[in-house]
C-alpha cells in the first residue's frame, strides 16, 4: 500500500477525569488544566497503520480536527512513526456534530489525494458515538468495516480482517480503498522510541484552515450541525431514603404500589 | 533563564513514563522477591532506546544528552527504582568507554551495549572500602603481551548481569599508579563472586567481581597508564552521581504521589487526612524537597551538557535528593499509619530504594567532602 491515513482525536486524559467538571451555565467541559492525549483506541488504529509501513513502506498520514493546543498531541503521534500530520483548525470548525466533522475530515482526505487505506479508532472516549468512522466512508463512498479485531496483510493490496460481531467473529477479506475502525483487542500499540521522538522533529505538521477545505459554512460548524445538544446532565449518583409504615400487608402492599409507581416492574 | 522543558523532552518522559507503567510495574513483584534484573526487558528498553540513550549515534546509541537521560531515568524510578539504578552504572560504562576508550575498543564495546545485548558495570568498590579508591589493592601487571589482574572488587552493580567489565587496578604506585581496563566476563581467571542480598533496589543486581590472575589482551587498557584515577572520578562523578540523583528523584516524586493520594483517600473524623494541618505539612514539605531536588538534578545534568564543569553540582544532586528522598520517605510512611509498613503499600520499598541509594555511588558524607572544598574554594589564600 502506498498511503494509509489515520485519523485521530486528541482526548482529555484518562487520569485526570475525575478532575473534570461540567460548566453548569455552558454546559461545556471545563478543561482547564486537564491533559489531552491521543484517543486511546486511535492508537490502535495507528499501530495497525505502522505495521502496514513496516511491512510495505507505506506513508503513514495523521489527520486530526482539533483546536490548534491539539499539537503536541500529533507531534506525539508522529514520534510513533507516523511520517506527516495534517491539523484541521479553523474556529468555523467549532461546534461540529459528527456528520460535520466528517465532512471536514472528508475534504481534507480528498484534499489529500489518492489513499489505500482509513485507519480509525471505533469511538471516542469523550464523545463515545462511534458514528464519525462509517460517516466518513459514507462520504467518501469506500466500504467500512468496524469493531475490527485483528488486521493481518495478505498481499500488497489484500487484507484479512477480523471483525467482533455480538454472537462472535466474522473473517472478511477486504481491498482497499477501504476504512476499518479499530478496537483494542486488534494490537498492542508501540512506545515512542527516542529515534523516533528525534526524528519526529524533522516531520512536516501542517496546519489547515477551511481555506484550504473551502467548505460552505452551512455544511460545518454549529450551524452545519444537524444533532442539537438539549441539555447535558450530570449524572447523580445516591441513595434515596423511604420509610414504610404499617402492619405488614400494608407495608407490602405500599412496597408493591411504589414499585409500579416507579416503573421498575 | 527558562524553566520549561522542550517538547522532545516531555515526549521522552511520556514514552518512558508509558512503558515503565505498563512493562516494568508487572515485574516489581518478582524483583522484589528473587532479587534479579529482568533481563528480558533489557531488548525491550534497548529498542525504546534507554540503554544507549547516551551512547553516539555512530556507534549504535541514540546520541541525547544527560538532561534527557535524567528525565528518562526519573521516570523509571518513579515506577522502580532497581531498574534506573541498573541502567545508570550501564550508562557508566558507556561513558567511560566514549571518554578514554579508542576508536577500537569503542567500536568493538559500545555497540552491543547500546543494542542492550549485555549490560555494563564499572567496578572501583573494594572490600578495604569505597570512600578511599586510592587505597585500593588490586593489582594488574604487564607480561608479555598480557595484563595479569589479581584483587576482588565487591558491591558492583550489573557484576552478573554484565558480559564485560571496566575495572581499576593498581599498576603503579600513589594516585597516578591506578589503571582502568576492559575485562570480559569469559576472560581466564576472571569469575563472578557472591551475589548480595540488598534490603532496597532488589531488582538491581550487585555483587562481587573476582580476578584472580585473571589475564587480559594489553590493548585493553582504558585510557592511559595511570590515568584510572581519572577514568573513575570524572565517570563517577559525571554519569554515576547524576544517575544516582535522578534514580532518587524518581523515588521522590513516587513518595509524593503515593503520599498525597494516602491523604486525600484516608477518612479520619469524617474528613480526608489531607485535612489535618500536621498532614498538610508534610505534603508541603515533600513537594518542596521534590521540586529543590528536581532543579538541582536538572542543573547538573543540563551543565554537563553545556560542557561545564560541575562536579560540585553533581555531589550537590546526588547527595541532597538521595538523603531527600529517604527523608521524604520516612514522612510519607508516617502519613500511612500502619498502612505504611505493610508489604501491600508502595511506601515502605520507597523507603528501603532510598537508604540504598545513599552509599552507592559516594556515601553522603563523600558527597560533602566533595562540597566542603567547593564551598571554601573561594576564602582559600593561594
Ligand atoms: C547498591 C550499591 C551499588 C553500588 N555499585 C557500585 C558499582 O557499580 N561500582 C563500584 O565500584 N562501587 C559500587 N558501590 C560501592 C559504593 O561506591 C561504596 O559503597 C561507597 O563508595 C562507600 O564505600 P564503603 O561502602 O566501603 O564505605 P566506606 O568507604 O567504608 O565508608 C564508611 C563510612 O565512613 C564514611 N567516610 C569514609 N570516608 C570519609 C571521609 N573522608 N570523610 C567523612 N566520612 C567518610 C562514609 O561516608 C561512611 O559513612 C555500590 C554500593 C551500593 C550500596
């Protein structure tokens, strides 16, 4: 293969979560002093790629949309060997649901020119929608396997996928162009050798805006958005507390009206 | 002046933090209890790159530097302190090979150790003491066209992880009469002694190193006649002091970490501990040892970088964090309770990693001798 791109999503970091808060006037998470790292399941899709590149030479390509802060988190993806990066900042960008944000990823892809290969990870940690990936190859009219657990390279352009499906597994053989979201069962993603982190250095990040995507603005953004954020709750965890008076029929009786009551049966 | 670490330095310590967490924490267990280095995780930190971190690219390594070593090492301490202890006295033996070695030996020596196909030690230490090197009694004489080596050299790091060795001996008499050499492990006479049996760092390896008539090629003296005092001080005092304070930093910032989540999670009348001022203090106080500790560590290792000369600097590192560290741990263990002596808690090897660090690699009293001349440097009258 000759070019396999992979997209990937800078995430608030694990560890500090339970660090973070909602804004309760905005609605937004308050990120403020909460690190971002490389959405854990991208990092699997990447791993999928670099073994593509070990094995053929193919150029490995990093594509993120993501507030421009989002930098050192690709320049870590390319210390993992990734050979370029792609950012896609732009403040008309804000606000994208997912059919948004795929159509900027979609651009810019197209943008890119002729690919083998999509590598994504199979949802977000923060979002957890898993609809960006099959969105995406929608858009870009390529078949899309998700929930894939194992990748194996048959030939230079052959591919045998294995795919979690609910009663078990299917082995599919797929050529690309193609896009596969990955889970973490399908490798075990590298370190950044300190070569690696050296090299990195030297590798192209570019920064594009949506004047080089030249998308309608009705298309991105909030208002190119069909999903609509209601509301966002926070969930409450705790104990209710009912005391029940009575003899004991009259306890059970009261015991079973509140359950239905409270549509538990 | 500028604080701030650059962006290849973070992204050495994420990586390292990412596979000590992951590759070295499932290992502490057995290392604690046999007492071995997992040698199988040698490839693995050769292919990140910490076992020729500061060896020269054209010979195999990955040509950083010692601020960048200190960062790496840090965070393997942080995770185990047995691992960076084994890998700096490695580094020691790169050093003084890259130092005083010729473009033979360092081609022929350097390469696999970096490549993390063996380890290295350097052996100085004798039983009739540590702290006088010159009073050191083995013995390498010159016959025919072979070194003949005789003497025990005892509390090596690495002694039976290595397959070769720098060991000094004496050729001469007084400070110009010592030597550095090349030993390798399969040489005739030359044996593996008793492995000890430490209380702290379990997973680094120590033991002694026997040479009894142990003969060597001439060509595989290090650096010149006479010059082993050299070859031991400057490896000493430039990759093994600063080696030792950044394993003793890792330490530290372990007993901050597991000293502020204690705090924050043990409920005593129906707050957090971290409540109470008297716990709050301590807190202070470890996290401000941690942070005199970090700047002092990143100075020398940033001097010896710049070419400077900071042999204070680096007594001034390794002397203060690795007494910080054990002090540090003692508050922590006392934050715990009777948690804090309990196999299940981290806290109590912190404490045991720390008091091992003090000895090795010049006790703290060497370190201040070392610093008492640099203080008075100035009032002495020529
Ligand atoms: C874990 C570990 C790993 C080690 N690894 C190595 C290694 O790889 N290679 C190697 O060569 N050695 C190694 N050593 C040995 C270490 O360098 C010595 O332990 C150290 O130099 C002290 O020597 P000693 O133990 O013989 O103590 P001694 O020198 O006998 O000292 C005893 C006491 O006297 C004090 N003292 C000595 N001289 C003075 C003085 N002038 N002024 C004030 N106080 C003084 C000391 O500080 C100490 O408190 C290691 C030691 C340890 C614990």
């Amino acid at each position: 293969m000759d070019r396999v791109i992979v997209c990937v999503k800078p995430v608030p970091d694990p560890k500090d979560w339970d660090r973070l808060r909602l804004d309760p006037v905005t609605k937004t998470l308050v990120r403020e002093g909460i690190g971002s790292v490389i959405n854990p399941l991208d990092k699997h899709a990447l791993e999928a790629a670099l073994e593509i590149k070990d094995a053929q030479g193919a150029e490995v390509v990093i594509l993120s949309m993501a507030p421009p802060a989002a930098q050192p988190v690709l320049r870590e993806a390319l210390a993992l060997g990734a050979d370029r990066a792609v950012l896609l900042s732009d403040p008309a960008f804000a606000g994208s649901d997912t059919l948004a944000t795929s159509r900027i990823l979609a651009a810019a892809i197209r943008r890119l020119g002729p690919f083998d290969l999509i590598c994504c990870g199979n949802y977000t940690l923060d979002g957890s929608t898993a609809q960006v990936p099959s969105q995406l190859a929608e858009l870009l009219r390529i078949p899309n396997i998700m929930h894939v657990s194992k990748m194996e390279l048959k030939e230079e352009k052959e591919l045998i996928v294995t795919q979690k499906i609910e009663q078990g597994y299917m082995r599919l053989e797929a050529e690309p162009p193609l896009l596969l979201s990955f889970t973490k069962e399908a490798n075990k993603p590298r370190f950044s050798s300190f070569l690696e982190i050296l090299a990195a250095e030297k590798r192209e990040l570019a920064i594009w805006t949506n004047g080089d995507l030249n998308l309608k603005e009705s298309l991105i953004g909030l208002t190119g958005s069909p999903t609509q954020m209601a509301d966002l709750l926070v969930r409450q965890k705790g104990r209710q507390g009912l005391r029940l008076e009575g003899d004991p029929e009259e306890i059970a009786r009261l015991l079973v009206d509140k359950i239905h009551q409270m549509g538990l049966i | 002046m500028d604080f701030k670490l650059s962006e290849r330095e973070e992204l050495l310590r994420k990586s390292t933090r990412e596979f000590a967490e992951s590759e070295i924490t499932p290992r502490i267990e057995a290392m604690e209890e046999t007492g071995e280095f997992p040698l199988d995780l040698l490839k693995p930190m050769a292919k990140l790159g910490i076992t020729g971190i500061i060896a020269p690219p054209e010979y195999g390594g990955v040509g950083l530097g010692y601020l960048a070593r200190t960062i790496v090492l840090e965070e393997l301490g942080r995770v185990c302190a047995a691992m960076p202890m084994s890998m700096q006295v490695h580094h020691m033996a790169i050093a003084a090979l890259n130092d005083f070695g010729t473009e033979e030996q360092k081609k022929k020596y350097i390469p696999p150790l970096a490549a993390g196909e063996t380890m290295g030690c350097v052996a100085v230490t004798e039983p009739s003491g540590g702290s006088d090197v010159l009073g050191m009694q083995a013995t390498a004489v010159l016959k025919d066209d072979k070194w003949i080596i005789n003497g025990r050299k005892c509390f090596i790091t690495n002694s039976h992880t290595s397959n070769f060795w720098v060991v000094i001996a004496r050729t001469g008499e007084g400070p110009k009469g010592l030597s550095a050499f090349l030993v390798e492990k399969d040489a005739p006479g030359a044996k593996q002694g008793r492995k000890e049996h430490k209380f702290g760092l379990r997973g680094s390896n120590t033991g002694e190193l026997v040479l009894d008539n142990c003969e060597v090629p001439k060509e595989n003296i290090l650096g010149q006649e006479g010059g082993g005092l050299g070859v031991a001080l400057k490896t000493v005092s430039e990759s093994g002091r600063t080696g030792m304070a950044a394993t003793a930093l890792g330490i530290l910032q372990s007993i901050y970490e597991e000293a502020g989540k204690f705090a924050s999670e043990r409920v005593l009348y129906g707050k957090p501990i971290a409540a109470l001022q008297a716990i709050s203090f301590y807190m202070a106080e470890i996290y401000t040892e941690l942070d005199i500790c970090r700047l002092l560590c990143y100075r020398a290792s940033w001097m010896k970088d710049q070419n400077l000369r900071f042999d204070a600097e680096s007594a001034m590192a390794k002397s203060y964090t690795c007494d910080a560290a054990a002090r540090c741990a003692k508050k922590a263990i006392e934050i715990h309770g009777a948690y804090g002596i309990m196999k299940e808690y981290k806290v109590q090897r912190l404490l045991r990693d720390a008091m091992v660090t003090i000895s090795a690699g010049g006790t703290g009293e060497i370190g201040k001798v070392v610093l008492g001349r640099a203080a008075l440097a100035p009032f002495q009258k020529k």
